[in-house]
C-alpha cells in the first residue's frame, strides 16, 4: 500500500512543555531529536519489551540519569 503522507504521531503536551520545547530546541531541529528518540525507544522496547514501558513511564529510567553515568 503506497501512502500519500508520512505517519505522523500527535501527542498532546501542557502549555508549559511547549513553551520550553520552542525556547530549548533549535529552529528546525524538533523533528530530528524526536525522530533519534522514537528510535532509541523502540530499540530499548525490543529489548526489554513491557518492563521498559513501565520504568519509563513511571519514571525509573530518566534519560538525564542515563546521561549523567556516561559523565562518571
């Protein structure tokens, strides 16, 4: 099946997450991060499968801790 657009994932965030996402992310640069990140996810989600949805989701796997054990 040929598509006429590319899929597109709509999630709905508070005012305050946008506003920090327009002064944080460089113009033109939201779609790459985000594209890098739903890889990453589904990489890890491969992996370890429910176990990860529900520590990332419940928040006992924070990207900036990842981050800050490479710095270590």
């Amino acid at each position: 099946m040929v598509r006429d657009n590319a899929p597109r994932l709509n999630v709905e965030i508070t005012e305050e997450q946008d506003k920090a996402l327009r002064e944080l992310i460089p113009w033109g640069m939201k779609h790459h991060l985000f594209s890098a990140i739903i890889d990453e996810v589904i990489e890890v989600l491969k992996e370890h499968g429910e176990i990860a949805i529900t520590a990332i989701a419940c928040g006992k796997v924070r990207f900036i801790d990842i981050l800050k054990k490479k710095e270590k």
